[in-house]
C-alpha cells in the first residue's frame, strides 16, 4: 500500500508563481537545465552546487514540501547504482579495497560516481519540481507547443494518468486481499507459498485485464464527449515575458558557471 | 444514548477512542471519533458523501491507520494483533471492483476460509452457503469483473460472509442492488447474528435492520441514538444533508 501511496499523483497543489509559469517555458526550461548540468566537468564540486542553488531555490519559490521532493527524487538512486562499477574499473590512485572480494576502488572512480550521482540527482529534483507544479493537461500542452506529435504526446498523457489508474486500483486489491488474509488459532494460516504465489499472480493478472477494459470504456466515454486526442483548455496558458526572461536567466547562468568552469 | 442503556454489561465488540485519520494528500477525514459496540448490535452509520463513513470502516481491520486506540472483542488493533482481528472483523469495500481480485467468483469467496487454513470440506461448505445467502450459487465458475454491478456486489458480501467473522463491518451494501435483491439482502441482514456496523444511503432500510444509528459529518460522530428517534428527526436530517429538503420537484 505505502508503495503506491508514494506512487501518488505527481502534482502538488500550491499557489506559487512556479506553478503559475507557463507549462511549456518550464519544460525547456527543464530540458535546458538538465543539459548544461550534464556538461559539467568530472569532480568540479563548486560548479555542481552552483548549479544545484537555483532548483533549491525553486523547491522553495514553489512551496513544494522537502520531504516529498526528497523522497521522490531517491527515485533516481537505483539508476545511478550501474555506475557504481566505475568506482573500480577507472585507472588511478587505490583508496579502498572490499574485502573478500578483492576489488580495489581508486580516488578517480570514486570521484566519477560521486560526480553521475549529484549530476543525476540535480537534474530529477529539477524535474520532481516540473512535475510537481506542472498539470498534466498543461504537460501535453507543452508537449505540444514544443512540436511533439500530438499522437506520442497522447501516449505519453495516457501512460501516466494509467499508470496512476493501474496503481491505484492494484493498492485497492492488495487491501481487499489483506482485510481477507485472517489468522485463527489452532490453524496454520496463510497457506503454502505456492498457494500465494498463485494468489499473487492471479491479481497480477486480473488487473492487467480489467486495466484494459478499463481503458477501453474509458476511451469510449472520451469519445462520446467529443474528444479528438488534441488537449483544450477553458483558459489557454499564455506566454508571459517575465517567466520567459525568467526560464531564460536561470539558463545563462548554467551557462555561465560552464563557460567559467572551463575558462577559470 | 441507546449504547449504554441496552449494552452496558454486554460484551463490546468495537471500541474506537478518538480516532484521528487524515490522507496522505492532507485531507483530514476523521477528526476524533469516539464509538462503542456491544456484541450482536446492529448499528448503521450514515452521513452526506465525503463524511468519513468509508474512512471509518476502513480503520476498524487495520486496513488505515490512523491516531487513537480501537478495540475489537477487547483486543487492541495493533501491528501484532492485525491478523487475528481479521478474522474478527468481515470487511466489504464499498466498490465490488476493490473487493473482487480472483480469475472466478469461487477462488474469491474461498479465499479468506482457505487463508485461515480451514480444512478443504470446511471450505467448500462455506463458500456454497455463503453464495447461496447471497443468492448468486451457479455463478462459481464466472470471472467476477464480467457480472453485473448488483451481481459483483452480491458476490463481494459472499467473501466477506464466508470468513465467519463475529463483526461485519459493510460498507452500502445495498448500492446498485435491483429492489429485489435488495429486499432479500434486507432480510438477510436481519437474520445474521453478527455484529454490525454498516454504512449506508439507503435510509428506507434501516429501521428494518437497525436498532441504532449513528450519524457522521466531516469526520466527526453529530448524533448516535434509536432508529426511530433519529429517523424523526427532520431538524437533524436535514443539517446534515441526509434529507432530499422539500421533496423532489414533480414533473
Ligand atoms: N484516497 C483518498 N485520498 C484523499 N482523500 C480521500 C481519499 N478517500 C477519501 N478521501 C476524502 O476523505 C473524506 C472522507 O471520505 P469517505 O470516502 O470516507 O466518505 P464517505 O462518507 O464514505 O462518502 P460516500 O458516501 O461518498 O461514500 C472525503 O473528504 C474524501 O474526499
Ligand atoms: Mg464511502
């Protein structure tokens, strides 16, 4: 259940400016972002918390609470975990060794691990912070003002508000089975293994289907009110030019910390 | 308040002292709910949508979890005592959809007799009764989420009736339930022995089943008092959105 209690929607409801920006500056804004972050030299410490002050700052400017940022972003964690290998396979200076196994870490790959995982982590609360301030109506919308094909940017619409759907209702199943899941005395509750696995799988199962037919009915239902896969809104979002100087700053100054990263 | 007059040296079979319980999203859904059931009383919960009912149901098998203290049978619900007191407690969801997770209508209602490693005849002695109670034998081979909605929920209160539970803790089970289905789910209730807390819209049934009812708005018990006392009550319906105001408008 606290699975997917943390799976919960992604947007976070708060009057900020954040959220009020335009869903299409704050998606290149992100993309942007993300880029120049990735450019940053091996093990340049300064540069990488230059770089991670104004998404700080954002969290902030939009009220998002610390601890739902944190934990959504730890999402990134298991990904950076394949680059943990580098540790021992990049050339230089031994600094430690796991004992039994007998691999020897060196500075330089230690260094390279660190330096993927602030990168990584920089670059999902940033998105954590498009996400959290962004509708996901507004995302399609941007997806669409950035010439995305309308098609894959249905797709990628349905995918997440499905994936919530599909959550949601396999967290309702886990409750329906657990409130039925009894232990009495004198009896060896639970069953075999085998028996649950069964159990397991079979829920497995009947959500994929149901997921499915949910779909289509829910489809159908778009259909009846006329829907044609093009997003619509009752205010149309508009391109305001602050936030775009805004988005347009934060960008120079990434490129700034780069170009001084380099020159400096 | 009819709980102490009549139950004040019977057994009690739900305790809950000011249970507090807000989603993870911030909405507070019950803000200090103080009950107490004596063994074999068969209480009704109503209120307007979004009072808390289904929140309350839900906290009583640990299924929330929220501040404050619940007994059931005298036993506390705790990490430790949870699966004991499941098989206290039957739980129907509100939706037959949450309730319903197994490929045919008989793996369902077998589930919870054979998670208690009840002996196979034992099983299938309970599962025949219980669809029959519900009126729905002859389905055993069909996949649930392809009947009905009434159907679905005639098998839903099936699973929950053959757990042989003391309690039964029903959320609107006479939802979507065609007048006669309903009529005979009625009587049903009335002839269980078990004791009842049951959330409902369906205020034509209660005096019927019900020698108490308990009334719950935003999150907090407003009334709990005798059937007939609280059905009379047009004042106190009315406050709480549980009458239709002047009567619905004819044609
Ligand atoms: N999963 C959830 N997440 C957040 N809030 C919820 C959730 N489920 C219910 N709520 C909120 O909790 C409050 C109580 O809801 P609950 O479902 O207990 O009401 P109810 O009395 O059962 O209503 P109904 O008669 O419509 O079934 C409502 O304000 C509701 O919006
Ligand atoms: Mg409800």
């Amino acid at each position: 259940m606290s699975l997917v209690f943390a799976l919960g929607d992604r947007y976070v409801t708060r009057a900020s400016v954040v959220h009020r920006a335009d869903g299409r500056v704050k998606l290149a804004l992100t993309l942007g972002y993300v880029l120049l972050v990735t450019a940053t030299p091996h093990a340049h410490w300064l540069a990488l918390a230059a770089l991670a002050l104004p998404v700080a700052a954002l969290v902030a400017v939009a009220r998002l609470p610390l601890d739902v940022v944190l934990k959504r972003s730890a999402l990134a964690l298991p990904f950076v975990l394949a680059a943990v290998p580098l540790a021992f396979t990049t050339p230089g200076e031994l600094v430690a060794t796991v004992p039994l196994l007998g691999w020897t870490a060196t500075r330089e790959g230690a260094e390279a691990v660190a330096t993927i995982l602030a990168k990584s982590w920089i670059s999902v609360v940033l998105a954590c912070v498009l996400t959290a301030s962004t509708t996901p109506t507004e995302l399609v919308h941007a997806l669409r003002g950035l010439r995305v094909p309308a098609l894959l940017a249905a797709v990628i619409f349905f995918t997440y508000r499905y994936l919530f759907t599909i959550g949601d209702e396999g967290s309702r199943l886990m409750r329906s089975r657990d409130s039925r899941s009894a232990a009495i005395a004198g009896y060896r509750s639970g069953g075999t293994l085998r028996w649950r696995a069964g159990i397991l799988g079979s829920m497995v199962g009947t959500l994929f289907l149901r997921s499915y037919e949910r779909s289509e009915r829910v489809f159908a239902a778009m259909q009846s009110r006329g829907y044609d896969g093009e997003p619509r809104f009752l205010d149309p979002p508009t391109l305001h030019r602050s936030e775009l100087a805004g988005a347009a700053l934060l960008l120079l100054y990434a490129a700034l910390v780069q170009a001084y990263v380099r020159l400096g | 308040m009819s709980a102490s007059a009549n139950g004040a040296h019977r057994e009690l079979a739900l305790e809950l002292h000011d249970v507090e319980f807000a989603y993870p999203d911030g909405v507070p859904a019950l803000r200090g709910v103080s009950l107490q059931v004596p063994a074999g009383e068969k209480v009704a919960l109503i209120g307007a949508n979004g009072a808390g009912k289904s929140t309350l149901l839900m906290q009583l098998n640990g299924i929330l979890r929220g501040r404050g203290e619940i007994r059931v049978l005298g036993r506390v619900l705790s990490d430790a005592s949870v699966r004991e007191i499941r098989a206290l407690i039957g739980l129907l969801f509100a939706n037959p959809d949450d309730q319903l997770f197994s490929p045919t209508v008989l793996d369902d209602v077998a589930f919870g007799p054979l998670h208690m490693g009840l002996p196979k005849p034992e099983v299938q002695r309970r599962v025949t009764e219980a669809l029959k109670q519900v009126g729905m034998s002859g389905f055993e081979a069909r996949m649930p989420h392809h009947l009905s909605m009434g159907q679905k929920k005639r098998v839903a209160i099936a699973t929950v009736l053959a757990m042989g539970t003391p309690i039964l803790a029903l959320d609107e089970p006479t939802a979507s339930l065609s007048p006669g289905a309903r009529y005979e789910l009625i009587a049903l209730l009335q002839s269980l022995p078990q004791t009842m807390l049951v959330s409902t819209h369906d205020l034509g049934a209660l005096p019927g089943v019900f020698t108490r009812v308990v009334v719950l708005d935003e999150g907090r018990i407003v009334a709990d008092g005798e059937t007939a006392t609280i059905l009379a009550d047009h004042d106190l319906l009315h406050a709480h959105g549980l009458d239709e105001a002047h009567g619905l408008p004819h044609a």
